[in-house]
C-alpha cells in the first residue's frame, strides 16, 4: 500500500526521470561490444539484427492479446518530453530508435546501420533503407535530425533536452532568446546518413542513442506537436489500434505496426497498458488473471508474491542504485572531519538487514556507486570495504572526528513521503541515531516537487535521498553527472579534481575496458570522499499471469513487451 | 435564508404580568436555570453504570498518555531490525512490527499523541462549528447567509490540498499541526449540524415562550436553545473524535501526518498496512486501542446527552 | 418558494469567487517547484523552464494569475494541465465516474444507516443496538484503506466474487464494493445520528399526543418518530455527498477507479492550480445544490419550517 503512484522506488525512479526500459540481467555486453573495436566503433559489427527478429517480418505473432500494466503518462507521447517511465515504455513499443538494448542491456542495431567515429567525439550515422514510419512516410536521416532539433530548441521546451547537451551548437538553440533553431553539429549528408559533432569526446555517445530522447519524427509531427502526443506515429514495433486508442487514465492499446521490419517483432497479436493508481491494485489483478504482466511488486505483497507466484515471479539485480547525499556544505560533513562523519555513518548502517527485512530482499545491498547490470561492474573497488557494518569502527571514526569539532544537532535525511519511502529512512536513520548514540530522524516532505525545490536551491539542510535510475547501461552515466564538478545532477556540490580528470580520460577512451579500468579508479575516490552514501539497488521485482509466456525483463527495469506470448 | 413562520394556532396570547399568576413560575425558572440543569445531569450520571465505566476508561487512557513510563520501560523506538514481526517475548508482550520496535511500548507511547489529536480537534471543531452554527441558525437573515456561505467555502477545500499547505505554513509536523489541519476540514460539519439542529430547536413552543416572556435573544440561545440543540453535535463530536484519530492514520499514509519521531496510533495502523495479509495482529494492536477509546468517548457522548434532555431525564 | 431558491442561486455567486479564490490562493503557496520537478531528478534546462513558466502563466503575480483562470472560466476555457491537456477534457472523464460512486456510496450509508439506525433507536441498549455499535466502532476503528484492501482481497482475489478492480466506464454493478468501502465511515454517521434522534423523538411531546390519541405504534414510529428524526441525518447526507465525491481518493487508488479524487490528488501533488480549482469548482456546486435540497427537505420533514 504504499502506493498512489508514491511509488516505491520504481515510481521514484519515474521521476527520476529516465525512461530507458529494458531489463537487467547480466552484466557482460555493453561498451565492450561498442568500442571494442578500437578506434573504429561500429555497431554492426555487434551482430545479427537479421537473426533477431525470429518472428518474421509480417508482424503479429499469433501470441494472444497481452494485458500489461502502466501508468497514465505525465506528457503527450512525444519522444522529447517524456521523461518518466509511464510514458517511456509506451514510447519503446510504438518506436524503434537507432539502437534497442537486449535484456541484458548490450546495445543492438535498429533502424542504424552503423554508427562510427574515429575519435570519439565525430560520428557518421547510417541507417537502413527503405524505413517507414506506420503511417507509410519513410524513416530518413532529417526524421532523426528534426526530431533531435526539436528537442534541443529551448523554446520548445522539451523535458528530454538535457540529452542533447554533447552536441555543437546546443548553447545556440538554448539561448533565450535562441540565436539559431537548429543545432550545427547535426548535418544531413544524404537520405540515409548524418553527422554528428560533438563538443568534446564522449566515447559511449553511441551507447545513449537508444533511449528514446533520440527517436526520429515523421514530417507531418511538426504541423501540429499536440494533436501527434495525443495520437503518435512511430516506427516502432507497434502502432496505436485506432487513432483514439489513448484512453486517459485508463488505458491504450497498440496492434504490431507490419511496416516494422526490425529485430523486435512483435510476438503477440495485441498489447494493452491498462493504468494503475497504485500497484496494490495492478497485483490485485494480476492474481485473478485480468492482467498478464506486472513491473513492480507493491510493499503489501513482498513477503508472498515468490510463494504467490512461484517461478512467474521475478526478482533480479536492476539498473537503479539508491543512495543519500550529504552536502558538501553541511556544518561538520567538511573537510578532514566531514571525511570521517561520513565512513562513520556509511559503517553504521547494517544495508543487508534493511534489504531483508524491509524490503524482503527485493533490494541488493551496494558494493560500489553504480549498478551490477552494468558493464564494467565490480563488487572489489578499492575502498568499497567503507560500505561493512561495523559499528565499532563507526563509533571510533565518529570519536574521531568529535576530537576534531564536537558534534551537535540532529542529523536528518530528507525524502519526499509521496513516494513510499519512510520505512527505509526510518530503518536507516534509527541505525544512525543507535550505533553512533547522535540524534538522527528522516526529514519528510510532502510532495517530490518541494524536495527537489530546496534540493535545486541549495536550501536544504540536512542529508536527502537521491536514486538513480541509469538513462543507458554504461558505468559513466552513473558517476558522471551526478559527482563530476558542476554537473547537472550534483546537487551535494561535491568537486574533486582528480576524480574530475579519470572522467575525462575515460570519456575520451575509445577502449571499453579501459575506459571502465579508469571509472573504477575514480570510484576508489568516491569510496574516500563519500559525497552519497550508497545503500543498495534496487531490484526489478514483478510476475506474470499463468496465461503468459516468454516474459522477460530488460537491463532497466521494464519488460520486453514484444517478445510475450499468451495461450 | 430561511425564516420560521408560526402557524396558525401555534402563537400564544400572553396576558399583561400583573394579571396572570405564571409570573411567578417564569421568575423561578429564571433565577436558577442552568445550574439546575447542569446540577441534575451531573447527579443522574454519577448513578450510571454506562457513565463510569467509559470515564474510567478515559481516566486511565489520560494517565497512560501523561505517565507513559509507568507503564512500559522499553524505548517505543529502539529498533532491533532482526527481530522485525516477531510475536510475544519475555519483555515484549506484544512481539515487535515491522521495523523491530515493541509493539507494546509503542502502544503506550503512541496514546498521547492519539488522544491529544481527537481531544485537541474535537475541541476547536466543536467551539468554532458550534458557534458559528449556533449564530448562524438562530438569528437567520443575513448573519445566516454570511456565515453559511463562508461554511461553503471551506466545504470546498480538498484536505490534501490544506494539509499540505498547513504542514508548510506551521513549519513542522506535530501534534498541534495535525489537529488544526484536521480541524480545518471538521468545522464546516459541525456548523452544518449545528446550524440545522438550532434551526429545529428555535421553532419549538418553549423557545417561542421564553421570547414572548421577554428574554434576550442571547439568553434564549443560550439557555434554551443550545442545550436542546446539543444533541446531534454531541453525537457527531464523540464520534469524531475516533474518527479524527483515524484520520491521523490515513494523513500518516498519504505521507502528510505525524513524523516518524512522533509515535501514535495512527502512524502505526498506517506502518503495519504493508503486512496486513501477512500479520494482521500488528495492525489490531493500535486499531484495538483506538476502538476502545472511540467507544468510551461514544458511551460517554450518550449517557452526557441523555443527562442533558430535560425530557429523558424525567423517565 | 421560487424566489427562495432564485435566492439561494444568487448566493452562490460569492460563494464561488470565494472559494475559487481560497483555492488558488492555497495552490500558490504549496511548497516547491511546480516547473523543477517536471524535470525529476534532471537538470532543467533554463530556456524550457522560462518558456513553461510563461506557458502557464506562472511568471505572473498571483492575482493577474487567478484573474486570468478566472477570465478563461467565462470563455469556458479551464486552462490546461502541465501535460498538454485541456482540464475541461479531464473533468468530463472524471466526474461520470465519480458521480456514479458518490451515489452508490450514499444511498448504500443512507439505506443501511438509516434502518439499522431505526431499529436502534427503538429499543435502545437491545441486542440490535449493541450489535450495530460494535459495527460501527469497527467501522471507525479501522482507517478505510485497510478497509478497502481486505475487502479487495477477500471479495475480489480470495473468493473471486468480482474483479479486483474496476477500470475506465464502470457499471453500476462493478461500483458496489468500492461504494460500499467509500460509505463505510458515513454509514456509521448516519447510523450514529438516526438511532440518537429516534431514541429522542420517542420522548418527544407530539409522540406521546399521538400514542395517546391510539395511533398505532407502527404509525407513530413512522410518520412522527422518523420524519422527525430525518433533519439531521438529511443534513449529513447533503453535505456529504460532495465530501464523498473529493475524498475518494484512497477508495479509488485501490480499486482503480479513475475518477475526480485521483485528479485532484495529482494536481495537487503536482501544484497544477487551473486543474485544481475547475475540480474543486465542480464539487463546490454539487454541495451548494445538494445543501439546497436538503434545506428544502426541513420543509418537508418539519412542518413548522417555512421558507419564504
């Protein structure tokens, strides 16, 4: 019951922002398919879109009409101004971007042919001929180059534009007023090919483009971007069943697109999202079989669902690490003391406890800042040690930094309480406030909108939950823009030079283990520092009805819709 | 705007003071009313059973929610995680929720929050409810018209909405904060009620006699309108009052009621909801303790009630 | 009569430039970022922050704001939410639904209350009335999202008597438990107010006159007792049918129902002022003309109430 869209994580993550679904699982893949081949990227060299897609080209398994659950989106069902995942997995199923992720999160070629680049920073994209949106206008290079323009123009004011920040000429179209309307690093070379410039290398570029901020746009979009959100035409795996097929707040069904010529045929004959309030009721019923798929178990069901639902029932590791950030500003957390407050208060908290009792083992307790779905990932970082319950080191840290500067006031973490977070905080501040004997509580606020308020303007003062849900599979999207100085999503503040420049000499990498070699150097300094106190990951829990088959989940939480068949 | 009309038949001829011998009764009447009507009902009540046991319980759940250290000496927030959901122990009668606190401590620590939340709403919601109902059914006109629509206004109001609101202009969850959000959607009812019952009230013949005798239009509220129009308020407060303790409970779950800091009832009927499928009997301990506080407060109301009618007081 | 309703009409005019103004008042000052939090945990970028800001008028002082809603009302313009959508749009989904339950919540309160609060009444401390308080204090005692749950899980996943949940277009047959689950606390009002008013209506004097002229007891129980009690419970009813229709939020949640609690919940969460205040518009006339019956009604319960 947690629940009115206060969600538990999964809805915290929604806000979070990122869309990018597609689930989890192992950890191989990822960059090393992408870069490996040293200075030249190509994803074709990936493999097989040809094999993929078993179901033929005709679209339109003989699967049965699969019912899934969603959420009413929170924009139109325009590529650009959907950030959250109740309208991201709708996105994915009605389009298909230059390239998908397999479940295990390793990128594959969709609508590209290839995508290239000598140095990291310069990319030529090529896609396949003879693409069409659902509607029978072809998919060329200037659908992808509009599309992205649209999104990047500040008047526009698309929520996805943050996406389109590497790009040359991104300041220009965000100028207010803007100074031109169209980004130069995009050129149009031919129907089928574009260039792509970029402000400075960034090696895992190609590894974004399937998320959906990248998806293309067909001509008649521009003529009228609100009446297209409502009714969208994509060129993806599905299509809306009738131009009306959106009913608000209650459902959407889509029908295979048979234009789509892609690896991710559609396996079934329908696929229905019906929205959901709260998951309680999604898994209400899913147990009286009205529903052949669930993405998220609510809290009230953790402790049955395995038993409720035997071997339908999935828990597994995801791409969504949690944490709360102390500032770096926070009176005693500076400096030499503010170093040992912190390895005090990570060694407090038993983590492997709170996921077993609170959570009943649907989270994984964190051994670094990233995620085990991830490419590059390592349970031994140096330094990772600092996250062991051992309340004894932490008195003796804590005593530590008492001899430095003595300790007053209350230490809070801060969470929004529509989101069904108060148990975890409660568990964890109660660790704090025991082990060290100081003052600790959770600090609720009502709504998401008045945390991330005092978070944004630095008003805030005390420790506040942070969570990240990954946007791509890559190790950087989660060290990056959350810790690197100045970076949009620091909002601790935190800035260290050193850890600065392993980020830039991994971006700049065009080698995938070494670029992670290097990551994981910079996590050794994170481990010292501590700008967040990893807690755990958040598994993706969910289950389907006896009816279905083939269901599996993406690296990112989410299903893969098309594979599912029904009987 | 509604205007009583007397009808035909219903008006009594008063004869001049100095010609009738009722004189004399009115000027008893007068001289001691409410004392006697006080005095009365507190002599009747003392003699019944439906009266001492609820203010015994009432008494007790005072003196738990003001010493609750004679009761339990365990800390109601001393969390032992692994023990989280296990049933009754040797110092923890109860068994632990799902955090691992004892269910018992919690129990007795959490009464005063609780108490003090229905007491303190009540209490607003009733003297303002019951005044501006009172005002606005007595004297009618536009003083009903001007505090009726402004009883609208409020009616309007989404608690969400205040709550939120209240939380953020009050800086700070506490008891205090609850109770006068809680308020601030328990009033207008009240006024309702009140407004509707005085409406009743004031067309009886003892209202219509005590005006013709020439008694203020505030003593007449006030001695012979209110006391008979008390009735349905008082129910709806004793009942309230249970409910505004739930209330805390569905604000604790819609994550706008009292801090974790803060242990009640409330908190912990909304805390233990998760496990209902599971273990129900963590969600009956507080839900059982409110229930029993909502009874004695209901059987309390009733027995008050019937103290106060002059008429069952008779039988 | 009809000048005493043209009347009450009339009233409503302050009542809605009062109440419209309250609210938009009280969505102002919700703490945080409405714009921010659009972004999630993202950076905004400052450009489509300042152009949604103007989009929505949020660049504007509170009063030109509430000016500009309020002068989109007469055009019948609602304004939109922050997804694009018209809210008149979301307000003819929602309310349907909402009505449909709000109906069924009241007249299963209103049936059940009413009746076993009679019986109640007319023998105060009986076996019945012991019985019927008990319920109630279940009732109370037990907050209704706990209700709705058990009930969910009993009725619709354990016994599979009906669907869990209810969906988009529900019948009036698939709106019974929900109905049930939203009127549960008010059955226990109107049980409360019915039995404390018969019990007191038996002593009334009129009772006693027309025991004492030999009408039958089951006359006298029904034409003078329970007419009689009718005023307050009516009341309550009146009043809280529009309650009803706001405050479903938790029985929706958990049966799914998409309706005017859910919207209102969102919008507020989501500092959506033009969303709020339409909804809370609508609920503002359901109870005024609700309150306008029932005043009506004393007429008829009361004989000595008049309106002129």
């Amino acid at each position: 019951m947690s629940s009115f869209e206060k969600d538990d994580e999964q809805s915290g993550s929604r806000r979070v922002g990122l869309v990018s679904r597609g689930p989890v699982i192992t950890r191989r893949a990822g960059l090393a398919g992408l870069l490996g081949a040293a200075a030249v990227t190509t994803l074709a060299a990936c493999g097989g879109s040809e094999e993929e897609g078993s179901g033929g080209t005709e679209g339109g398994g003989s699967g049965g009409d699969v019912i899934a659950n969603g959420t009413e989106p929170q924009n139109p069902l325009v590529p650009t101004s959907t950030n959250e995942v109740g309208g991201g997995r709708l996105l994915d199923s009605l389009w298909a971007g230059l390239v998908y992720y397999q479940a295990d999160g390793s990128p594959q070629n969709d609508v590209a042919e290839s995508i290239e680049s000598a140095d990291a920073q310069n990319y030529t994209i090529t896609i396949k001929p003879d693409q069409t949106f659902s509607d029978g206008t072809p998919v060329t290079a200037q659908s992808f180059v509009d599309a992205w323009n649209y999104g990047a123009l500040g008047t526009n004011a698309q929520l996805s534009s943050y996406f389109f920040e590497p790009i040359q000429g991104f300041e220009d179209v965000q100028a207010e007023p803007p100074v031109a309307q169209t980004m130069s690093g995009l050129q149009v070379v031919d129907d089928t090919t574009f260039t792509v410039a970029l402000t400075q290398p960034e090696s895992d570029f190609p590894l974004r483009l399937g998320y959906s901020a990248f998806y293309p746009l067909p001509a008649s979009a521009f003529d009228d971007m609100a009446a297209f959100g409502e009714s969208p035409i994509g060129n993806g795996p599905y299509k809306l069943a009738a131009p009306d097929a959106w009913q608000h707040n209650v459902r959407i069904d889509f029908v295979p697109n048979e234009t789509y010529t892609g690896p991710r045929q559609a396996q079934n004959d329908s696929l229905a999202f019906v929205f959901y309030e709260t998951y309680d009721a999604a898994y209400a019923d899913l147990q009286s079989g009205n529903l052949d798929v669930i993405d998220n178990i609510p809290p009230s069901a953790l402790a049955t669902f395995q038993d409720d639902l035997g071997e339908r029932a999935v828990n597994q590791p995801a791409a969504v690490f949690q944490s709360f950030t102390i500032p770096q500003n926070l009176p005693h957390f500076s400096g030499e003391e503010g170093k040992l407050r912190r390895q005090a208060i990570s060694h407090a908290i038993d983590r492997a406890q709170v996921c077993e009792t609170v959570f009943q083992d649907t989270r994984t307790p964190a051994k670094d800042f990233t995620s085990p779905v991830i490419d590059g990932y390592s349970e031994t970082v140096p330094g990772s040690e600092v996250l062991a319950y051992d309340p004894e080191e932490a008195k003796r840290l804590w005593a530590e930094a008492d001899a430095i500067s003595p300790y007053t006031g209350t230490f809070t973490i801060a969470y929004n309480s529509d989101g069904g977070h108060q148990e975890w905080v409660d568990a964890t501040a109660a660790y704090i406030r025991q082990t060290l004997g100081i003052q600790a509580e959770g600090a609720p606020y009502p709504t998401f909108a008045a945390l991330r308020t005092d978070v944004t303007n630095r008003t805030i003062t005390g420790a506040f939950r942070t969570g990240w849900q990954a946007d791509y599979p890559g190790l950087y999207n989660f060290l990056a823009p959350i810790y690197a100085t100045g970076a949009g999503s620091n909002d601790g503040d935190y800035s260290n030079p050193e850890f600065d420049a392993l980020l830039n000499q991994a971006a700049a990498q065009t080698d995938a283990a070494a670029s992670n070699e290097l990551l994981q150097q910079a996590q050794t300094i994170l481990f010292e520092d501590l700008p967040a106190i990893p807690l755990w990951y958040s598994n993706v829990t969910g289950g389907s009805s006896e009816a279905a088959s083939d269901v599996q989940f993406g690296w990112n939480s989410v299903p893969l819709y098309y594979q599912i068949t029904k009987s | 705007m509604s205007e009583t009309t007397v009808r035909p038949g219903q008006e009594h001829y008063v004869a001049p003071l100095d010609t009738t011998p009722l004189a004399a009764v009115d000027a008893v009447d007068e001289s001691t009313p409410s004392a006697s009507l006080w005095g009365d009902a507190w002599k009747q009540l003392r003699r019944r059973p439906l009266f001492i046991v609820p203010s015994l319980i009432i008494v007790l759940l005072i003196v738990v929610a003001l010493f609750p250290s004679l009761f339990t000496s365990v800390n109601p927030r001393y969390q032992e995680l692994s023990r989280a959901l296990e049933g009754g122990s040797e110092g923890h009668p109860l068994g632990f929720t799902r955090l691992g606190t004892d269910v018992y401590a919690r129990l007795v620590h959490g009464a005063r929050a609780s108490i003090s939340v229905g007491l303190i709403t009540t209490a607003i919601v009733v003297v303002v409810g019951g005044v501006v109902g009172a005002l606005a059914g007595f004297f009618g006109g536009w003083i009903d018209a001007l505090l009726s629509r402004l009883v609208d206004m409020f009616f309007a109001l989404p608690l969400i909405l205040g709550a939120i609101v209240m939380l953020q202009a009050l800086q700070g969850r506490n008891v205090w904060t609850v109770a006068l959000t809680l308020s601030l959607f328990g009033w207008p009812q009240v006024a309702r009620i009140m407004r509707s019952s005085v409406l009743q009230v004031r067309g009886n013949e003892y209202v219509t006699a005590a005006k013709s005798l020439g008694l203020g239009r505030f003593s007449t509220l006030a001695r012979h309108v209110l006391p008979n129009a008390l009735g349905p308020v008082i129910v709806i407060a004793t009942i309230s009052l249970g409910t505004f303790i739930a209330a805390e409970a569905t604000l604790s779950f819609l994550g706008i009621g009292l801090p974790s800091s803060v242990v009640s009832w409330g908190g912990d009927i909304s805390n233990a909801v998760p496990s209902v499928r599971t273990d129900p009997w963590i969600l009956l301990w507080p839900s059982i303790a409110l229930s029993v506080t909502v009874l004695s407060f209901l059987m309390l109301g009733d027995a008050l009630r019937d103290a106060l009618d002059p008429k069952g007081r008779t039988r | 009569m009809g000048w005493y309703i043209g009347r009450r009409l009339l009233q409503m005019v302050p009542v809605f430039f009062g109440a419209t103004l309250l609210i938009y008042a009280l969505v102002f000052l919700l703490p945080g970022d409405p714009i921010l939090a659009l972004f999630g945990e993202r950076p905004a970028s400052p450009a489509a922050v300042a152009e949604l800001r103007e989009r929505y008028n949020l660049d504007e002082p509170f009063i030109v704001q509430y000016l500009l809603f309020i002068k989109g009302i007469f055009t019948l313009d609602f304004g939109e939410s922050f997804s694009g959508r018209p809210v008149i749009e979301q307000l003819a989904e929602a309310f349907p639904v909402t009505i449909k339950l709000a109906l069924i919540a009241l007249a299963i309160e209103a049936v059940f209350g009413i009746a076993f609060g009679f019986l109640a009444g007319l023998r105060r401390g009986g076996l019945f009335d012991s019985t019927v308080l008990f319920l109630s204090l279940v009732v109370i005692g037990i907050p209704v999202f706990v209700l709705g749950f058990t009930a969910q899980y009993l009725f619709g996943v354990k016994w599979g008597v009906v669907d869990p949940t209810v969906g988009g277009d529900p019948t009036f047959a698939e709106l019974l438990l929900p109905g049930a689950v939203l009127g549960a606390l008010s059955f226990a009002y109107v049980l409360r107010l019915t039995r404390n008013s018969v019990a007191e209506a038996l002593s009334a004097d009129h009772v006693r006159t027309a025991t004492a002229k030999g009408l039958g007891r089951p006359r006298v129980v029904t034409v003078h007792v329970l007419r009689n009690s009718l005023i307050p419970v009516v009341t309550f009813l009146g009043a809280d049918l529009g309650a009803l229709m706001g405050g479903a939020l938790v029985t929706e949640g958990i049966f799914n129902v998409p309706g005017v609690g859910r919207l209102l919940y969102q919008a507020v969460i989501r500092s959506e002022g033009p969303t709020v205040v339409s909804v809370v518009t609508v609920l503002v006339l359901v109870y005024l003309l609700a309150n306008l019956v029932v005043d009506l009604l004393y007429a008829v319960l009361d004989p000595r109430i008049r309106y002129v």
